[in-house]
C-alpha cells in the first residue's frame, strides 16, 4: 500500500510538471467511460440499475434473485463489447426506464436536471439587484451602543 | 378500562387545543391579559393529557393487549419487553401520537420558559401552537385513533423485524423532536408576522429553539444513518432514499435559519429572509411527515387506494404552509430591512451560505418529489389511467447535491474569520495560509501514499484538513500564541465566548465527517467468497476464516449464525458472529451483519446464502475511517449543546449590555 515518493518535492518544484498534472488530470476527467477497467465499468453500471422490485436499492447492493440476473445480464453485454449506452437501452427496453436510477436528459426530465441551476442563477440574480441597488452608500458609521463601547476601550486602553 | 382513559384524554386535549387557538389569540388582538394568560394554562393541560393517553397506549403495548387493533397489527406476546415498549412508535398511529405530543411539550416549554417574552409574541405564539396542536389531534382522532377495539384474538402479528432494533428504540423520537422543533420557530415566525413587529429580540428568542431542534435533528438523521448501516446488511451509510430526503430537508433549510437567524441578531439584517427561512423550515418538516406518513412515496397507487389520511396531511399541509405563505407575502414589504453590508463580509459569507444550503434544499426536494408528481401527471393524461414510473437516485443526487457542497465547504473556514459589516478576504487568506499549506500537503502526501481508489479522492481529503483545521484557525489567531507567547494566548483561549468554541467545534465535526466520507466512498474494498468450514478468504490486510455454522435463535425468531475467526498475519485479533435470521410471526427474513472496528475502520460481513455441503456465501467490505462520518456528527451536536448552554443565549434571561473582554483589554 505504501509507495516510496522521494523524488516529489523535485519534481513539483517546476512548473512544467504542475501544467502537466494539470493535464492529466483533465484528460481523466473527460476521458470516455469506456477507457475503464471492466471490473470498474460493471461497477459503475451495477450501481447506476435499479433492483426492479426493491424499496430503493442499486443491483450492486441488492441479494433479491432479480437483481442477481440483471447482474448476470450486464456482465453478459459487457462481455460481448457492448457500450453502456447499449447495455442501457436494452435494459430500458425490457423494464422501462424505471430501472435508470440516474434519469436521462430529456425533455421531460429537463425540469429535474436543470433545477439546482435555475435556482441558483435565481437567487444571484435577486442577490446582484440587492447589492446594486443598497450597497452604494455602506453605512460605516457608528450607532450609539458602539460609539459608547468605543469610548471604554478607549478609556481602558489609556 | 386504561386505554379508554387514554382515548378520553386525548379528547380532552383536543377541547383544550380548541380553546388556546382561540381565546389567547383573541386577548393579544383585544390586549386583554386575562385572555392571553390562559395560553399558559391550557398548553400545560394539554401536553398533560396528551401525555396520559400515551402513556396509555405503552400500556397497551407493555400489556400486549390484543384487544387493541394497533397493538395486535404490530406486536407479539413474545416480543422482548423493549421492543414492545418501543413498537409504541414504529407503527402509523403511535408514532403520530408521539409527535403531537412532542407538540405540546414544545408548546408547553413555550410558556414555561418564555415568561420574559413580550407577553403578546407569547400569546400569539400559543395561538398558533393551538392551532397545530388541534389540527393533529383532530387527524389522529378522526383517522389514526391508536385506542380502537376489537374482540381479543389469541397472538399479535409482530412488529417489522428490521425495526425491532435499539437504533429504532431512540431515532424517531430524536427526529421528531427535531422535525417538530421547529414548529417553535415558525410560531414565532408567524406571530411576528400577525404583529407585524420584527426585530433583533426577535432573533435571539428564537434561536437558542432553532438551535435545539438544528441539533435533535443532526443527532436523530445521523443515528437513522447508523441504524441503516449496521441494520440492511449492506453497509450503506446514506441511500437518498426518500424517507431519508424528507429528514435531510429541514436540516438543510433548518442549518440556513440557524445561520441568518446569526445574522438577524447581530446586525439586524436579513430579517425577511429568516423569517421566510422559518416559515419554509417546519414546512418542509411537515412535507417530510405527509411523504412518509401517506405511503406516497412507495406508490402512487397505495396513495389512491386509501386517500383518507394522506388527504387528511395534504389538507393540513396546504392550510398552514399556503396560509403561512400568504401571510408572508402581505406582511414581507412592511418589515424594515435592517442594517447594510458590503458583499465581502461575515453577513455576505453568511449570505452565500444561505443561497448554497437552500438551493441544496430545493434540488433534493425537486428530485425526491419528481418521479410522484411525473408519474401523476402522466397517468392523468394517458387514457389507460397508467402512469409512466421514473427513478431519481443516488447517482442524480451525488451529481448536483454534490458540486452545491464543494463551494460551501470550501468557504466555510473563510465567514467565521470576516468581519461584520465589510471584510477584509485578503487578510483572512493570509492568515489561513498555514491551513492552505497543510491541505496542500495533505493532497500531495494522499497521492504519494495511497495507492488505488479514484483520482479525485486526495483532493476530498484535501478539502477535509482545510476544514478540520480552518475551523481551528479562528480560535487560534484569536488566541494569538505567537505574539503573547503560552500563558496569555491559553488565558485568553479561555476567555472567548461558548459561541466561538461551538462554531469552531460545528465547523470541525462537518470536516471529520467529510474526512469519513471521502476515505469510505474512495478507498472501500468490497469481496464475495462462498466459504466450507476452515476455508479463509484475504481482505485488505485482514484473513477471514470461517469455523462452521452455529444456531442463534431468539424469543422470537430462529436464526444461523456463521462462527468467524479474524485474522491479522496469521494471528487471530477478533471474532465475529454474522447471522441470518427468521421471523416466523411476519414470515420475514432478515440479515443480521457483523462489525468488526479496527481504530476508526470497519471490517463488515454479511452472510449470503447457506448452501446444502455447509458452506456460506459471505459478503465482506474493507470501509476505511467509517467511524468519522458519526463521530464527525457527534461532534457537531456536541458542539450545538455547548452554545445552547451559553448564558447569553438561555431563553429568557434579558440581554446583559456588552462588556469589553478582560483579556483582550489585557492584552492592549
């Protein structure tokens, strides 16, 4: 589990290899699903699938026997080289897309996935016309309460 | 003869609850003290009868009279005494009446400890309490009653296996009382709205009950987390399951009051918004309770079928929050808005904690109500009467819940350092420099060291030590250790108010926790393996060996428990006993996992499958660091104690004028 990393503060030294990691990790992060680890893939598909007839439970999760043969059928379809796209659209077929534990964007979905969104820019909006409107004067001025508080430090200080 | 008490009782309560909505409301308007001190009387009353009937009803259930139809549906004679005690609650109707109750005695500690309130806020608050109070005693009466009979049948029909747990003995009352806490604060929010009078007081009557309810809340989420852990056999610590949304909900909204509510006391500002966040806390405390409470969520279908109490919640539902609401929308323009603030400030940080938490609220309650509400709309228009079903996740949930989290972790060690009224970022960055370094390093350490897992972890871990000690730093430059060497900064450590240690300390229990979350969800190691008697399997650095079957019944079930020996290097360090087991009452099986601590991980193992030959299907999972995701939680209620037991904040006591710190007048 350990690794020996003796060479780091050498090489992160230089800017060169931040821009690198950089990079790297950009390359990960837009990098097909596909480029996977098979193991990782079954993985990830397993925990994307609902077990059909449970409360709310992945197929990773579940020991009901549905949930062994959707394992079953997904393992089967990655072995036979098909895409996840594929292997879902096949399973949507047979069970709807009640099986999607992440729902597909689509139209009828939009409101869902564009929700945190369009709160968000919502409430910025109603932010940015508070502040330009108010702020233009900040009110640094002392109340009284302070000014007294003020004047007792003051004292105490001299 | 007892449970007629308790059914009379409860009646009489509901008499009562009529009277308090009514006649101290009807003083405050005609300024007739008289009136309005009948509010004190009756809400005392009522929490006492209240009280009987459920007391009543433990009877019942201690009793095991089956001649009660809710004892019968869910107990069993050879129930162990707890759980027959604590089935109390694990059914529709007593947990109903445990929630009312908890009402009342909210109500009633209203008028106990708030004799120094302005004796109109406390009278209208009282008549909004009546209000709730006579509503829910109304739905429990009509179409929830616990106390109904029937001709005794010889056995009961047990409790749900899954809920006869000590976990479930603690984890709806917790809830409940956080849930129904903040009908506290949404009285006073509207008895601040039928007065129109709205000032920093206001604030600081109010939040030491926020705070309470913020902290039954965080305690009763987290032990529901626990309970589903060790309990469902697969080691999830959170499903968004949408029972679990429902209580999440008003902690999100409840943790953005508690902060605007800061706000509102210190600097008179954001008052609309706290009140508004008030309103919309114990709103959604009160969706929660319709979700679960109609079966809604299960099907739409159950929903239909027997409409009559989940129409019922609708109907309350609908009343106080649009009733709510609209009184809102009449009175919102009157409020002044108070003082003013530059974006850059401990208001603006607090400002944009707001904005985080509440959109956080709405995305969860947009996906948790989505599938409902789409396959109502499609089975209302499609000629069949079949509604189309969707799914809505945990990968939706952890792909917009999650990048709302980021920005705020992320800022949160920054509000505590700004100052009010207009911040000065540049100088907290500098002094959180030391704080950055180690995240930095932390993140460089976790990639050197750690091999495996996704490549995003380190920097989750990152992000947790920028918390951990963030928190800190606030406690630390206000001690300030270099410039007035040991004795002094520890004097003056000392000094500083309950509220900066518990804020530090809140702060410091949502990093451990995200610590906890990043190491389990990245570096958990999961292995399936069908075992014969002295086979072994490998996980992580630990050798499981299985030593044969044993039995393990209970008074009410039967069960096979499979013997295992851990080992560490060939040395054995722990046994464990995971188990299956049979409920013959509901004919339920269930799995019994077992937990194995190592310093702060799990080694967690449920039984599969028992074949013929006497081998066991065993599932194990490796969860590093497990433990900080409750320890981290423990800390924050711990935390939230610590401030409520602030003198300054101790409902009631009139506001000492501020007085300059002697250590900070020493150390000038």
């Amino acid at each position: 589990m350990l690794r020996k990393a003796s060479h780091h503060s050498r090489v992160w030294s230089q800017p060169a290899s931040w821009v690198g990691f950089a990079a790297f990790i950009l390359v990960l992060l837009v990098q097909p699903q596909t480029a996977l680890a098979d193991d990782d893939r079954t993985k990830a598909l397993f925990n994307e699938l609902r077990c059909v007839v449970c409360q709310n439970q992945s197929i990773a999760e579940s020991d009901a026997d549905v949930a062994k043969d959707l394992r079953e059928i997904v393992r089967e379809q990655i072995g036979a080289g098909k895409t996840d796209s594929q292997i879902k659209t096949f399973l949507v077929d047979r069970y709807g897309e009640f099986i999607l534990l992440k729902p597909v964007l689509s139209w009828h979905t939009a409101l869902l996935w564009l929700a945190p969104a369009l709160f968000l820019l919502f409430s910025v909006l109603l932010l940015i016309r508070r502040f330009s409107s108010r702020s233009v004067a900040i009110d640094d001025r002392l109340n009284a309460q302070e000014e007294q508080e003020l004047k007792s430090l003051l004292k105490e200080k001299t | 003869m007892t449970v007629e008490l308790g059914h009379m009782a409860l009646i009489l309560a509901f008499a009562l609850a009529i009277a308090q909505s009514i006649l101290p409301v009807l003083g405050a308007a005609r300024g007739d003290s008289r009136l309005m001190a009948t509010g004190d009387v009756s809400s005392v009353g009522i929490c006492l009868f209240i009280g009987i009937s459920f007391a009543a009803l433990v009877w019942a259930y201690a009793a095991s009279d089956f001649s009660v139809v809710n004892v019968w549906q869910n107990s069993h004679s050879l129930k162990p005494m707890l759980f027959k005690i604590t089935g109390t609650w694990g059914n529709h109707e007593g947990s109903m009446l445990l929630w009312v109750l908890i009402l009342a005695v909210f109500a009633a500690a209203v008028s106990v400890f708030g004799k120094s309130l302005p004796e109109k806020l406390r009278a209208n608050v009282q008549g909004v309490q009546g209000w709730m109070l006579a509503t829910f005693l109304l739905f429990i009466l009509l179409t929830s009653n616990p106390f109904l009979r029937q001709v005794a049948p010889m056995e009961g029909q047990d409790l749900n296996p899954i809920l006869q747990d000590i976990g479930l003995a603690i984890h709806p009352p917790m809830l409940y009382l956080g849930y129904v806490g903040f009908s506290i604060t949404f009285a006073f929010a509207i008895a601040a709205l039928m007065e129109g009078r709205l000032d920093a007081a206001w604030a600081r009557w109010v939040r030491p009950w926020a705070l309470a309810a913020w902290l039954f809340l965080t305690a009763g989420i987290s032990m529901g987390s626990y309970w589903a852990y060790y309990e469902l056999g697969w080691g999830g610590w959170w499903f968004w399951d949408p029972v679990e949304n429902a209580s999440l909900l008003p902690w999100l909204s409840g943790t953005a009051l508690l902060h605007s509510a800061l706000v509102m006391e210190k600097r008179d500002a954001l008052k609309i918004w706290t009140v508004l966040l008030a309103i919309l806390t114990f709103s959604l405390s009160l969706l929660g309770t319709f979700l679960v409470r109609s079966g809604v969520l299960t099907s739409v279908h159950t929903f239909a079928t027997d409409p009559s109490r989940g129409l019922f919640i609708l109907a309350i539902l609908a009343l106080f929050v649009g009733g709510a609401l609209f009184l809102f929308v009449l009175r919102a323009n009157s409020l002044q808005a108070g003082g003013l603030f530059a974006p850059v400030s401990r208001e603006g940080a607090l400002v944009l904690n707001n904005i985080l938490l509440s959109t956080a609220a709405a995305t969860v309650l947009v996906g948790t109500l989505y599938p409902v509400l789409y396959e109502a709309a499609t089975s209302a228009l499609s000629p069949t009467g079949e509604g189309a079903k969707i799914s809505v996740g945990p990968p939706f949930f952890n792909l917009t819940f999650g990048p709302l989290m980021i920005p705020l972790l992320m800022a949160m060690p920054l509000g505590p350092l700004l100052a009010w009224k207009r911040g000065d970022l540049l100088g907290v960055a500098q002094r959180l420099m030391f704080v950055l370094g180690a995240a930095i390093l932390a993140i460089i350490l976790a990639y050197g060291f750690i091999e495996g897992g996704p490549i995003l972890a380190p920097l989750g871990i990152g992000l947790a030590v920028w918390l951990i000690l963030g928190s800190l730093a606030e406690l630390w430059t206000r001690a300030n250790f270099a410039k007035t060497g040991l004795a002094v900064g520890l004097r003056r450590l000392a000094g500083l108010p309950k509220t900066a240690w518990s804020t530090a300390g809140a702060h410091l229990g949502v990093g451990v926790m995200l610590l906890g979350i990043v190491m389990v969800t990245a570096y958990e190691t999961e292995t399936v393996a069908t075992l014969k008697p002295g086979e072994s399997v490998q996980i992580n650095s630990y050798e499981v060996r299985f030593d044969g079957l044993v039995p393990a019944n209970g008074s009410n079930f039967t069960g096979q428990g499979a013997n295992l020996a851990i080992l560490r290097n060939g040395v054995e360090v722990d046994r464990a006993l995971p188990s299956k087991r049979f409920y013959p009452a509901r004919q339920m099986p269930t799995t019994e996992a077992a937990i194995n601590a190592f310093g702060p991980s799990h080694l967690y193992i449920s039984v599969g499958d028992v074949l013929q030959d006497g081998s066991v299907a065993l599932r194990i999972w490796w969860k590093p660091w497990v433990t900080l995701i409750w320890l981290g939680t423990i800390i924050m209620v711990l935390a939230g104690f610590y401030s409520l037991s602030d003198r300054r904040l101790r409902i009631g006591l009139p506001q000492q004028a501020r007085k300059p710190k002697k250590a900070d007048a020493h150390a000038a």
